[in-house]
C-alpha cells in the first residue's frame, strides 16, 4: 500500500453547487436555490427594502416563532 509524505493535502474534488428547494429566510416560501448559500427567494431580492438594506419589520417571519 502507498504511502504520501505527511506533509502532501490529500487531493479533493471540489464542491459543485447543485441547485436544491429552499424555504426563503425573509418570506418562508419556497424556491430553487441556485446555490447552497441561497437563502433569500428572489422576489425578496427584487423588493425595496431588500435593496435598501432595511431592517426586517416587527411582523417578519422569525419574530418570536
């Protein structure tokens, strides 16, 4: 069995992004994100306040739930 140097990274594939159904943190509805850090839909993203950095309102999901 071979052996590798203890100093030799170990070689890995990289990680593809595959897009998954995602409940959007802002709205709670669901969408295909495109990526694994997708977590607002894009409706949300489109919106002013998103755009405008905001602050979510007293009625957001998330607040006290």
């Amino acid at each position: 069995m071979p052996t590798t140097p203890a100093n030799e990274i170990p070689f890995e594939e990289p990680r593809v992004d595959v897009p998954k159904v995602r409940r959007c943190l802002r709205c709670e509805v669901t969408f295909q994100s495109q990526w694994a850090g997708e977590r607002i839909c894009p409706r949300c993203k489109s919106s002013n306040t998103w755009r405008n950095g905001s602050p979510l309102g007293s009625g957001a999901s998330g607040a006290g739930n």
